[in-house]
C-alpha cells in the first residue's frame, strides 16, 4: 500500500539533512561558499580560494569568521582637539554577514552553483544562484525595495532564524543599507540579470581604503556608470575578433536571445565594442571586437576595477 506523501514532511526532512547532517553536499551538490581573494585583480594570475562546506548554519558561521579574520580592516582617526577618534572599517562586518545569510538562505540548492565571495582590491561581492523573485520589479532593487511574500526555502530561513543568524520578514536589506551609512561607507550595488539567472551583491570599499588607480577619472566614471556586470564578462574574455557565436559560447551562455541584448548590445551602446563591418551589422562574416575605449577599461578592469 503506497502512503501519502506529506510535502511537509519532505520539506522538513530536507531541511534536516541541510542543518543535521555533515555534509549536505552529498545530498545537494555545490552546497558551499567559495571565499575567493583577488589582491591584484581578477585579471591577475594570483588568486586564493578557500571553500567551506557542513551543515549550513557551520558554513555560514566558518566563512564569516574568515572573512572577519582575513578580509576587515579598521582604521582609526585621532584628532588633536578632541577625544572621540572615527572609527571605520573597509567593509562593515554586519553587512557583509546579512548579504551571505542572505545569499545561504534564497539560493536554489537544486542549481549546482555554490555562494561565492570574491575580495578585490576595491570591492567585495556575493553572488548566488538564481536571482530575486520575478514579483520583485527592476525598478524595486534599484530603490533597495525587495518585498515578496514569496520565500525561497522557507524552512531554512526558520532555522537561520531560530539560530538568530537572520531576522526574516525582509529586513535584510534594511540592516545592510543601516550598516553601510553607519560606517560611511558608498551605497551597496544589487546586480541581476533579465532572466534572474543570477544575483549579485557588490560593496565598494570605504574610500579610505580605495587603492590608488592609475587611470583618468573619465575612465572610472565610465566603468562605473556604464558597465554593466554581463558586460564585464564579455571585456573579460575577449582578445582579437569573434562571432558572435563564439563569442557566446565562450561565455557558456545559452539563450542567444539574452546574449545578444545583454552582452553584445550593451557593450556595443557603451562604446566598449564595435563591429568589423557596421555597414552590414547581418552579415554572416560580422564579428566584434574591442574599441579603443574597450580596451581601456579592459586593462582597468584587469587592474581590479570589476
């Protein structure tokens, strides 16, 4: 006789192996945090990875104590006509700890990607997979406004909670927007796509702690302003001139359809990319390659403006 199956029960049982067993990755591939240091830029050839797996409140609890230990800096400001110093980190802890719980807590543990960490000369970012519901708008995230009454793994965000490691109910962003203004420091990016493939946190460092960039302030702006992540990424890869077929699989990109307007087109309407032969942009022979701007901000970019 078959029983009921209780999707309750389920839920429970697999929220149990992700916090009550030693290594949820068997069960659930890719259940990790990857904390990747890039102290020249992820053009460079040095980088450091240090990957952190186990039940997911130990994850969560061994990556921030790294990040506390490797990654924070203070700086302390004495004046000679008062008492009180400014005091101010390079990252505010706190906030940096909201975005992985965050990160840990929405993420699809059926899409085998792991929550990344990377630390730049002049950012920190954490990413995961897939990114923030489709009832949350474009215009929402870019108003730091990220309402839903739907939740991701509801279930591990009771336990997270419970743990006293997240609060819930969508106070996340709040406490990461309070933190940042308390500690001076520039306005976190949130990054997606429009498939919401992906999800992207960037913290920029405290301006006390921005390494100094050999470039001109035209260039930043422009990196900054205009570039957008999926245009990063293609700055990232390309040497010579492709199709844009090639250019597409290099990236491991799927739907053309996203490539094209994302990538290819973004790049283009920047004025990071152009084509050999504008006067015919259909034709078969068409390739791209890097305008002179491009290669700029490809060379900026491989200094560790990413």
């Amino acid at each position: 006789m078959k029983l009921p199956i209780n999707i309750n029960d389920l839920l429970t049982a697999r929220t149990g192996l992700m916090f009550f067993n030693e290594d949820p990755s068997r069960f659930f591939p890719q259940t990790q945090i990857d904390v990747v240091h890039f102290p020249e830029g992820p053009g460079a050839d040095t980088f450091t990875e240090k990957t952190f797996k186990g039940p997911l409140h130990v994850m969560l609890q061994d990556a921030l104590s790294h990040i506390r230990s490797m990654v924070i800096e203070e700086k302390i400001t004495k004046y000679p006509d008062r008492a009180e110093a400014d005091r101010f980190f390079n990252y505010p802890f706190q906030a940096i700890e909201e975005a992985l719980c965050n990160a840990v807590y929405h993420r699809s543990y059926e899409i085998r990607e792991p929550v990344e960490v990377r630390v730049l000369p002049d950012s920190l970012t954490v990413g995961s997979f897939p990114g923030p519901d489709r009832s949350i708008r474009d215009q929402d995230i870019r108003e730091f406004r990220f309402l839903s009454r739907r939740y991701r793994n509801r279930r591990v965000g009771e336990f997270l909670k419970e743990l006293e490691m997240t609060e819930g109910r969508g106070t996340g962003i709040p406490k990461i927007l309070r933190e940042i203004q308390k500690n001076g420091s520039p306005e976190p990016i949130f990054r997606t796509d429009d498939d919401r493939i992906f999800f992207l946190v960037e913290f920029p460092i405290h301006p006390a702690f921005a390494p100094a960039l050999k470039t001109t302030p035209e260039v930043t702006m422009e990196v900054t302003m205009e570039v957008t992540m999926e245009v990063k990424r293609l700055l990232n890869i390309m040497a010579g001139e492709h199709s844009r077929r090639e250019l597409q699989k290099m990236l491991g990109l799927k739907n053309a359809d996203h490539f094209r307007k994302a990538y290819l087109l973004s790049a283009i309407e920047a004025g990071v990319v152009d084509m050999t032969r504008p006067d015919k942009p259909k034709s078969r022979l068409q390739k791209y390659r890097l305008t002179e701007k491009g290669r700029e901000l490809q060379k900026h970019l491989e200094r560790g403006k990413g």
